[in-house]
C-alpha cells in the first residue's frame, strides 16, 4: 500500500523559511517524478513544484527563486525548502507524484505565514 507522509509545517512570519519533508513508502520511490501541491482555504488545490527521477525540477511562477525541491532516493524523501515566505504562501501543502495520482494524497501540512 502506497504512503506518503508530509511533515515540517508550521506558523512563520514573513521572510521565514521552512523546510517540507515527505516520505514515500509502499512502492519504488525511485522511479518516479515527484511533485508538491498546495491548497489555500477556498481555492483549488495546485502545483508548486516538481522533480523528476533525475533531480531536473521546475516550479510555479509564483514560488521560483524563492522554493527548491530536492530528493534523496535512498531516503525515499522528497523536500521543499520554503524561503522568503509570503503570506499568500499560506496553505495546506500535500506531496503526490507528477502528474498526481489522486490515490496517493496524504494528510498534507500546514503553511501559516502571518504578515
């Protein structure tokens, strides 16, 4: 049974930083390209980054230069270091597969960047 499990929320003024964690188990972490989502209150959720298996990554307009994704494939872990945040950064973030499958959402962390 596929699992992913995001960590590494929490309340930030902005200009913080924070670093999102999400570990994937349940099937080969490897192989796949990975991406994170989020999800404002009120709006649908959407893409803010992705990685392949390869580590070439691409990201939203609203988060480039300020967000990096990485992964370590030993670790089965994909990441998202935050920076410079906004508080329109503020949302509920969700790791998935790129393109997402609907099957594999996790629980997500939450994003507060108080102004």
């Amino acid at each position: 049974q596929v699992q992913l499990v995001e960590s590494g929320g929490g309340l930030v003024q902005s200009g913080g930083s924070l670093r999102l964690s999400c570990t994937f188990s349940g099937t080969i972490f490897g192989a796949y390209d990975m991406g994170w989502y989020r999800q404002a209150p009120g709006k649908e959720r959407e893409w803010v980054a992705s990685i392949t298996r390869d580590g070439g990554t691409n990201y939203a307009n609203s988060v480039k230069g300020r967000f990096t994704i990485s992964r370590d494939n030993a670790k089965n872990t994909v990441y998202l270091q935050m920076n410079s945040l906004k508080p329109e950064d503020t949302a509920a973030y969700y790791c998935n597969r790129f393109p997402y499958r609907s099957a594999y959402w996790g629980q997500g962390t939450q994003v507060t960047v108080s102004s």
